[in-house]
C-alpha cells in the first residue's frame, strides 16, 4: 500500500477522482431556466409576463387574449 516515501498513492487517486466527478457535475449538470420553458411553451404566460413588466398596455393585453384564446 505504501509506496516511495511513505505516500499512500490510492488515497491520492481517490481524491484526484472526487475532484474530477466534482467539476464535472459543477460544468456539465443540466440546469432547468423556468423562464425559458415558459416563454416557449406558452404564449398566454408570455402575454402575461410582458403585461406584468409594463410592456404592453391593459388595452393591448386585452385584445391579444382575446386573440390567443379564439385561436384554441
């Protein structure tokens, strides 16, 4: 187990393999943006969100509701 001046060199790979998995999982792990899967899924949220954020006006948001819904 021992090798060269008493280093423990399994315990060395062992954590050179922790370090490896880590900074995997840190660059490489899916992220979910909520935002994102709203905004192309739905067209009513959109709508909403850009009513909310002041983008549009009441009369705006009005008739593109009424727009989106008589297209269902």
């Amino acid at each position: 187990m021992f090798y060269k001046d008493g280093f423990f060199w399994g315990m060395h790979l062992i954590w050179w393999a922790i370090w490896i998995v880590a900074l995997g999982w840190i660059f490489f792990a899916p992220t979910s943006s909520s935002y994102e899967e709203i905004e192309g899924d739905d067209p009513l949220m959109l709508l909403k969100i850009r009513f909310a954020k002041g983008e549009i006006s009441k009369e705006e948001y009005e008739q593109s509701k009424k727009l989106l819904q008589s297209d269902k």
